[in-house]
C-alpha cells in the first residue's frame, strides 16, 4: 500500500465572513499516529467534518483518500471507503444494547453490494456470527465483555469512550479519526486508551487524532499538526512543535 | 373588464386578509413556543361556532359578539396552553404534533356532536349589503375584514415592538434558554402567545363568518392553506408571512375564475411543495428551526 | 468467556422461555382461526374484518412513522391507491385478485418513491407538512378525476377477491371468507414486518432514528433506508387497498381521505411503536374498544381526542412501550443488585 492515506490539501471553509478552516495542508501516512491539536476554535473539529463529508470544504479544497479525491462524498460513502471518524460529544446510539451498537458499527461495511438484504440467507448468518465473534474479542481486550447486553446508555463515561473506540474498530477500517478521545475521562482510563491505541498501532492501524491533551499526543504521536485561527502553524515530531514559538505563542500568548 | 379585475383583487384582498390571520396565528405560536398547532384550523372552526352562537342565539349585536368571541377564544387559549401544551413543550416534535392532532379531532367531533354537521349560517348586518363604487360592487363584509385586520395588525405590530411583553416575545422567539437565564417568564409569554394566536382565530371568524357557511369542518382545509401561507413567508417571520397570505390569496382569486375550485386547492399544495423543495427558507426568509 | 452473547438476543424479554411463546402463539393462532365459528355473528366478524384491516395498515405505517421516527401523512394515499387501482382494474378488465393486489403494490411503491425523494430532504415539522400536501394532492385528484374515478360517486361493484390457478378457481363469497383472507394477509404482513425489523434493516432504522449523524459515520446510506421504509409501508398499504376494494365493493375518495391518517397515528400513538405488538394492539382496540363499550357514533371521536391528548401527556410512547419499560426497569433493579455496574478502572 502507498505510504500516504490520508491527504488533505488546501481544505478551507468559510462560515459567513469567518474562515474557520484557511487553507490547510498535511498528510497521514499508513501505520502512523498523527495529532491534531490547537487552540479551541482552531479549526481541528470543521476539518474533520470536512474530511467526513459532514460539511463541504470550499474549492479548490481537495481530500485525497489514497490518491482519490473525495471531496463532495456523503458520510456515509466515506465510512464505507475505510474512513472511520468519532464525535467530540461523543455520541453512541443509547438505545441500543452493547453488542447491538458493535454489530450496527460494522454491518453497513459488510454488505458487499449496497443493498439490504431481506432474507437470512447462509451468507447473512455467517456474517453476523463473524461480527458478533469479533465484537466479543474487542469486548474482551477492553475488559466489558459482561456489558455486552446492557443498554449503551447505561455505560459509565469512560467506558461510553472505551466503546466508541471499539466501535470505530469493529469495520476494521484504514484509518480512525478520533476527536477528543480522552476528553473529560479519569487518568486511569486515559492511560488505558492511550495503550490500546498504541497497541492497534503496533498492529498496523492508522489513527489521525484531535486532543488537548497534551501529555497524550507528546506521548503516542509520530506526528503532530498544529492549528490555529484555520491555518496551520506548525507541523513536525512532538519534540520539535513542543518548542516551536509559534505554537507556545497560540496557546499562550496573547 | 377593469371592474372584474378589481373585483378580483378586492376579493384576493378579503381571502388574503382570512388567511393571514389564521397564519399569523399558527406562525406566531411557531416562533415562540417552537410548536406546529395543527389544531389551529380548529380554533377558527370553535370560534366560528361561538360567534354563531352569541349573534344567532343570543341575539348581541355584531360588534359585541365579535368582540365577546375574541375574547372567549383568548382565554381558550391561554387554558389551553396551560393544560395540554406545557406538558409537551419538551416532549420530541411528533408528540406536539399528535397532542395537536388529537385536540383537532376532539373539537370537531365535540362540534359535530353538539351542533350537527348540517352547515348553519350567521349573517352580520354588513352580509349583505354592497358598496357601489363607479361601476363595480364590493361586499361591505369583505371591505370590513380588510379593514378591521389591517388595524388588528398594525396593533399587534405595535404591541410587540413597544411593549414589555411584546419585547419578552420576541426574545424568546430569539433564544429561549437565555430568556429563562436572565429571568423573563416564559411559560407566561407562551401562555400569552397562545391567547394571541386563538384571539386571531377568533377575529378571522367573526369577519369571515358572515359570508359563509359554519360547519364542523370548516378549519380542516384552512390550516392546510395556513400551513402554504407559513411554509411560503418562511416560518417565523411574520411580516413576510402577511404578505404571503396576501399573494396566496391574490393568486386563488385571479385562478378560481377559469378554473375549478378544486384545481385551485391543488395549486395551494403544489405551491407549498414547491416552496418547501426548491426554497425551504420560504420566498423571502430565513430558515427558523426548520 | 462469553456468557453475554449466549444470551443476546434483538427480540422482547423473554420470561416465558421458548416453549412457553411457542404455546402462546398456537393459542392465539387457533383463536383467530376459531373466531368466526366461536362468534358467528355477522357484526363481530365484520368489526373483526375492519381490525384486521387496520392491523396491516398500521404495522406497514410503523416502518415509517414508528422505526424511522418520521411522521408521515402520506399513508392514505398509499391505501387509496392500491384501492383504486385494484377496483380499476378488476372492473374494466376483469383482472384476478393476485395480479390486481401485485399492481396496487406496484402503484403504490411507485407513489412512495415520489413522494418521499423529495419530502426526506426536508426535516422535522416540514416533512410531515410535505407529505400532508401530497396527500391532500391525492385526494384531490381523486374527487377530481371524475373519468376514471367517477369522483364523489365512487366506484362501485367491484368484484371479490379471488384466487386462480390453472382451472382451480376461488372467490370470495361470505363475510366468514373475507374473515379468512383478511387473516391471511394479515399474518403474511406480520411475517414481513417481522422478518425485516428484526435484521440489519430494522437495526439501520433504528440507527436512523435516534441519531442520523452517527448512523451516517457508520455507513448508512441515510436517504435509501428511509425510502425502503416508506416503500415497504407503501406496498403494504397497497395491497390492503385492494383487498379493501373488494370487501367493500365500493372505492370511494374518503379512502383517500385524512381520516386515515388521523386513525393511523391514534393507533401508533396508543398502542405503541417500533414494535409489532404496539401496532396490533393498537388496531385492536382502536376498531374493538368503541363497539364493546358501545359508544356511539359521534362520541367515538370526542373519545378518541381525548384519549389522544391524554396518551401524549401521560403514556407518550403507546401503552405497550409503557408496559414493557415498566417491566424492564423491575428487571434491571433485580439485575442491579448483583452490582455489575463497576468501572473498568477496578479490574
């Protein structure tokens, strides 16, 4: 596979008279972990939506997704490419029980022609049992396998964001896109999504991250970007944006 | 041929005027409690009915029942909102709009159960009676609905710019959350607001009224016309939607002379399809909540 | 150690256990099958006739108004169609019953189709609005085209439902008959209702329902899934049409009309929905209760206000949501004192 997935070139996004994205270019490579951090209001968050498909970036903005540009895709057509985002609020389909929300996670990329199918046929069956099987082990590996029942909405907050990152992985997708994963959780937790993640990335997942949490992204980070006011600032390893004075300027100075 | 044309216009204008009052009272409940009455058809029908009941029964004279039905329409709306609507201002939209549903359904069947479905008539002293005017008659009825909504607007548009409740509402039609955070009595604005909207009801049918039937369901189709009228002005905005009533009105009068009645009601709905696919902010605002 | 998935299941609690459902359904099975000869009554079977009319109508209104959460005004014009075009053609061209009700579910899907490509661009109070207007379109074409319609003086005569194949042929001649078809199509809408929701469609549907963004960050393609709901709907309240036309002899536009939408949101809003037995048990009294506490006519519907404005105050998701989230909050106070609620960060 090419080295670079991901490649956002020139993306801008215009709210009124307000750029909240300018003209943003970076790359994400396969196999790295590439954080996305700045100031709130910098832009990180309508990126992402631009990336999705949620919002339409201004031309001559472009998206490349292994070479093709996927500018004006639907979310949803995005997902099923192998472009898998969360949300900062971190949203989950409360209504639904642990083990239905890993299986909804997945189903839309199994149907190999994008049509639903009506009757339970072999291939359905199989399909489902290979989903539940795999939901089982991500359950596992996040010790809540015990929950696989119980109402997503009645998970704490920390183990919501445990399945939602799960959940992003169940479609075993190219790249993951998660925004704020850590926001709000207890150090605890925090160091236990830290090594997931980092042990997925040993195993050859991509992950493209939004956080202000800056201990996590110095720490797990091959790369970092750096936004601020729609524009990019600054980019490099976390050694070298860490002491770059531009970047301590946006989030300092005044 | 000018006189036809104007008599055209003249009635465009009385139509217009019945369909911006009901409107107004559909969008002005939109704006600031964020709930589609669908029961607002209903209004008009009750209010009609009221009136009927006060001018035929009670024998007062026009005026007065006029005024005692608007009146009587405003405290049923403020009870109303009071005992059906507070408890689903937060339930999701579909609720409102069953809860609506179902006073809808309840007083028609109540109509119908007390009055009959035979359609009955109110005359006001002005059904009558025509002005001549050069060479064309206009109906003096419709001249007073043209007239007296005029002035219920102009008082209404006074009362929310210049008074403390008009401002209250109009901010929370703005931001509801922040009214309540800096301490304006919502619950009492929509309670208000409700009266307003059943008053304008109760307006409309005692200036409309003399001029035609009175049947348990009269308001069925004219909440869908409010409903064309509101999607075209643009939800919420309520100068445009006075207008819209107007030119709603202007086009059925000028196409219900070559065509049937029928045609004329499919052209409303086609217009709000329309409008709702190809300028959901409606013809002249901006999407409000919708 | 997977214990949690040896009991996952998508259907209802269950407490009876297999056998015990499977008893449950033979019992009722046989009752409805019994019905017409336990009460032979002319009245009862055709109240029991108009229930089970009311019972398809409804758990295809579901798909749509329950599932997908869209309230939708437009299923009249589904029903109305399948109606008229079941009565059209039987009439001019003397067509079977199984070619006229696979025409109406044609006609009808087709309708859904357009009706809801551009209604599902619109959002919340706009699109139940659309849908109203197209409804009231088709009601107005059908008062109005008189040349095929015959408008306000209906279509009468049409002929009964019947069945044909090779040189064996059937048709409907009794009420009791009409009962059995009725039945029929009933249980096959129940199969299909069933079968649907219970898979990967009905969990996109509920995706859908409660958060369309995220449904579409996990792949689904929002506009096809709503349309596959209104057009299932759609095809079922076709083919209730034709079956309709033909208990009834008699089309006439109030098929059209917006009574039925104000019926079929009544029997969602009080029996329940996103379920099958909210719809069912919602048709089911809808048509039984007024006969059995024999209100008359007129009052039926000062009744039903009521009972509307009450259920939206007080039971807004129907009587069998609010029974089995009763039933679900004992269960999982029972569960809770075993205390599996505990962080991860204990383990």
């Amino acid at each position: 596979m090419a080295p670079t997935l991901l490649r956002v070139d020139g993306v801008a996004k215009h709210f009124g008279g307000v750029a909240a994205v300018d003209g943003v270019s970076f790359e994400v490579n396969n196999g790295e972990i590439v954080g996305l951090i700045g100031p709130n209001g910098s832009g990180k968050t309508t990126l992402f939506n631009c990336v999705t498909g949620y919002l339409h970036p201004e031309p001559p903005s472009r998206v490349e997704w292994k070479g093709r540009n996927i500018v004006g895709c639907r979310p949803d057509e995005i997902a099923r490419l192998g472009i898998v985002r969360t949300f900062q609020d971190a949203r989950v389909f409360r209504a639904m029980s642990v083990m239905e929300g890993l299986l909804m996670a997945i189903q839309q990329h199994q149907e190999d022609r994008l049509w639903p199918r009506f009757f339970k046929t072999r291939a359905i069956r199989d399909s489902e049992a290979d989903a539940q099987g795999r939901a089982a082990r991500l359950l596992d590996m996040i010790g809540l396998s015990r929950f696989a029942d119980a109402p997503i909405g009645t998970l704490s907050y920390g183990q919501r964001k445990l399945f939602i990152l799960i959940a992003a992985l169940m479609p075993m997708p190219d790249i993951v896109l998660l925004d704020e994963p850590v926001a709000a959780v207890n150090p605890v937790m925090i160091d236990h999504i830290k090594g997931y993640v980092q042990e997925l990335n040993r195993q050859g997942m991509t992950f493209l991250l939004i956080e202000h949490n800056m201990d996590v992204v110095m720490d797990i980070c091959h790369r970092v970007v750096v936004l601020d006011h729609g524009l990019k600032i600054a980019e490099g390893t976390p050694d070298v944006v860490r002491n770059d004075n531009r970047v301590i300027d946006a989030y300092f100075g005044v | 041929m000018l006189s036809v044309i104007i008599d055209q216009f003249l009635n465009g204008l009385a139509l217009g005027a019945l369909y911006a009052l009901i409107a107004s009272g559909v969008a002005i409940v939109f704006g600031i409690v964020q709930l589609v009455n669908f029961a607002h058809g209903e209004f008009y029908m009750m209010a009609a009915y009221i009136f009927f009941m006060l001018l035929v029964l009670v024998k007062l004279p026009y005026t007065l029942a006029a005024l005692a039905t608007v009146l009587a329409m405003s405290c049923f709306g403020a009870l109303l909102e009071l005992v059906v609507i507070r408890p689903v201002v937060h339930r999701p939209w579909q609720t409102q709009l069953v809860a609506t549903l179902g006073i809808s359904v309840f007083l028609m069947a109540l109509a119908s159960v007390a009055f009959g479905t035979f359609p009955l008539r109110a005359f006001s002293p002005l059904s009558a009676r025509i002005l001549r005017v050069g060479s064309f008659d206009v109906s003096e009825q419709r001249l007073l609905l043209i007239g007296v909504t005029t002035v219920a607007f102009v008082a209404l548009h006074q009362f929310i710019q210049r008074t403390k409740i008009g401002k209250g509402m109009r901010a929370v039609s703005q931001n509801r959350e922040a009214c309540v955070a800096v301490g304006i009595d919502v619950q009492l604005i929509s309670m208000i607001t409700f009266a307003i909207g059943a008053g304008l009801a109760g307006l409309a049918a005692a200036l409309y009224v003399p001029l035609v039937t009175i049947s348990p369901t009269m308001g069925q189709l004219l909440i869908i016309k409010a409903f064309v009228v509101v999607i075209m002005g643009g939800f919420g905005r309520f100068d445009a939607t006075i207008v819209a009533a107007l030119l709603l009105g202007e086009i059925e009068s000028f196409t219900i002379q070559y065509v049937t009645t029928a045609f004329v009601d499919v052209l409303s709905f086609l217009l709000m399809v329309g409008t709702l696919l190809f300028r959901p902010y409606g013809l002249f605002g901006r999407r409000v909540g919708i | 150690m997977m214990p949690a998935l040896t009991r996952f299941s998508t259907s209802q609690p269950g407490g009876w256990g297999r056998a015990g459902r499977l008893t449950w359904w033979l019992i009722v099975g046989a009752a409805l099958i019994a019905w017409p000869v336990l009460i032979p009554s002319d009245y009862a079977i055709g109240v029991a006739v108009t229930a089970l009319i009311y019972v398809a109508l409804a758990l295809g209104f579901d798909l749509i108004a329950g599932r997908v959460g869209l309230l939708s005004f437009a299923h009249p014009a589904f029903f109305g169609i399948g109606a008229y075009v079941a009565a059209l053609l039987a009439l001019h061209w003397g067509i079977g019953f199984e070619l006229r009700a696979l025409a109406s579910i044609v006609c009808a899907v087709l309708a859904a189709t357009v009706i809801g490509i551009p209604c599902f661009r619109l959002t919340l109070h706009a699109f139940a609005m659309g849908t109203l207007g197209f409804a009231q379109i088709a009601y107005v074409v059908a008062l109005g085209w008189q040349d095929v319609t015959r408008g306000p003086l209906c279509l009468p005569g049409v002929p009964p439902v019947d069945f044909g194949f090779g040189r064996w042929h059937w048709s409907a001649g009794s009420l009791t008959d009409y009962y059995y078809v009725g039945l029929g199509l009933a249980v096959l809408v129940f199969i299909s209702v069933r079968q649907v929701t219970s898979g990967r469609i009905g969990r996109a549907w509920k995706a859908i329902k409660e958060d369309e963004l995220l449904a579409a960050a996990e792949g689904v393609p929002l506009l096809k899934y709503k349309l596959l709901a209104f057009a299932i709907g759609a095809g079922i309240a076709g083919v209730t049409g034709a079956f309709y036309a033909s208990y009834a002899t008699l089309v006439c536009p109030t098929e059209v009309a917006l009574t039925y939408s104000v019926n079929l949101i009544i029997i969602l809003y009080l029996g329940g929905r996103a379920s099958i037995l909210g719809p069912i048990l919602g048709a089911v009294l809808f048509t039984a209760l007024p006969e059995y506490l024999r209100v008359a006519q007129e009052w039926r519907l000062v009744f039903y206000g009521v009972l509307i404005v009450v259920g939206s105050v007080y039971m807004p998701e129907g009587i069998v949501t609010w029974v089995s989230e009763r039933i679900q909050q004992t269960r999982t106070r029972q569960r809770g004192k075993d205390g599996n609620g505990a962080d991860i960060t204990t383990r």
